[in-house]
C-alpha cells in the first residue's frame, strides 16, 4: 500500500506541475521550448510511474472519503548526499561570466550590474546565505531572464530549500529552473548534473536520473564535475 501510495503521490505533483506549467505557457511566462521541454519530461515521469503502478495490480477499492494526496518528500539519506554535493557543487560548478572582476562604480551597464550580481551571489553560497544568493540571482533574471548561471544555480538552491523544509512546491520550481538551465545550453555539462541529481534525489525517478546522468556524460565533464557524479553513477550502474 505505501509503494502505491507514492506513486499516486508522485503522479499527482507532475500532474500538477503539467498544469502549472501549462498556466505559465498560456500567460507568457514559459516560452514554447521551456514548455515543450517540461511536457516531455514530466510525461516521460508519469508513463514510468503509471507501469510501475500497474505492476503492483489493481488497486484496493477507495475509502468512502477521497484520501487527500500527501506530497513527496525526499529519502532522508539521498538528501543528505545531495546536501553535501551542492555546497561543493555551488562552490566548484558555478558557470563564470567573462570579466567577473567588477570595480563598483557608480552607474554599471547591465552586463556590468549582472556580473556583479553572479559574483556577490557565488561568494553568498560560499559563506552560506543561499537566501542573499537567491536575491541576487533573482535579480540576475529580471535583468536577464535566460541567463544560465542564475537558472541553474537558483534551481538548485530552490530545489534544495524545498527539500530540506519539504516544500513540493520549492521543489518543483527548482526543477523547472533547472530544466530550462539545461534547456537553453544544452551542450553544458553543469545544469545537466544538477537536474540529474535532483532526478536521482527524487523516489521514483531513477530512469529519468540515468537518461540526465547520460546526457551529462556526452557533453564531456570536466574531472572535478566527473569526481562529484562518481558517487551517483555508481548507484545507477552508470559507473565505467
């Protein structure tokens, strides 16, 4: 009953982020590759829970009461290595923008302003106030809505939070953020390991996990990025 359980949980929070995600869509806050891009994710997600549901059998017949859906929350223990992981991962992954030297002056172009804003938001992770740091990087996206830095960093610190305080609503803004992060560089290998080991942190996902895992490794990781998946292709049998 607990197996079935979460995954009628699992399908009812993608089923919502589709409806979510459709509503930003129709709005203008999610261009057409962001949208497709959550569809196909999201429907992917749901077929492989839907199978796993049908081979548990027909399920038990209903309570009088319609059962409120609980959310899903995160294995205590993958969270914990994923919490470790994205400290080093905020220190070590964060994407440079050119230039990230800023002298401060009174008036800055926004180029300017937004690499002032990546830098303070790095050295906020560093010294541990992911709060400032989502200010930043939210402010980083008002100036420049696609900028990856900041997508795929405030994905994950959003993702993180979420998980920590089990908010699924945190949670699945964090993994939009990081879908449209990998979405619009698709050739970088960082947002791709960040939303593979959200994917891998999430019960019932590890098929979507392996598909990101094998996409980070196609795009060529550099050895530290390669040091801090080790742990988890290991688990999914991704492990050379």
């Amino acid at each position: 009953m607990s197996d079935r359980r979460a995954i009628e949980d699992e399908i009812a929070l993608r089923e919502a982020s589709l409806a979510d995600a459709r509503r930003e869509h129709e709005v203008g806050e999610l261009d057409d590759a962001g949208y497709r891009a959550i569809v196909a994710r999201e429907a992917t997600a749901l077929a492989a829970l839907r199978a796993r549901g049908d081979a548990l059998g027909p399920a038990a017949a209903p309570a009088r009461a319609p059962r409120v859906h609980r959310r899903r929350w995160l294995v205590v223990a993958v969270l914990a290595l994923v919490s470790a992981a994205g400290i080093v991962l905020a220190q070590t992954l964060s994407p440079r923008q050119p230039g990230s030297s800023v002298t401060g002056g009174v008036t800055l172009s926004g180029s300017a302003r937004v690499t002032q804003l990546l830098t303070e938001a790095e050295a906020d992770v560093a010294a541990g106030n992911e709060s400032a740091a989502l200010t930043a990087y939210s402010q980083v996206l008002a100036l420049q809505p696609g900028n990856v830095t900041a997508l795929t960093q405030s994905g994950w610190l959003e993702f993180s939070a979420g998980s920590t305080a089990k908010d699924a609503t945190l949670v699945t803004l964090g993994e939009r953020l990081l879908a449209r992060a990998a979405q619009r560089a698709p050739a970088d290998p960082a947002p791709r390991l960040y939303l593979a080991i959200a994917a891998f942190a999430t019960p019932g996902n590890a098929a979507l996990a392996r598909s990101d895992f094998r996409v980070f490794l196609a795009l060529h990781p550099s050895p530290a990025q390669l040091a801090l998946a080790a742990p988890y292709l290991a688990q999914l049998g991704l492990a050379g």
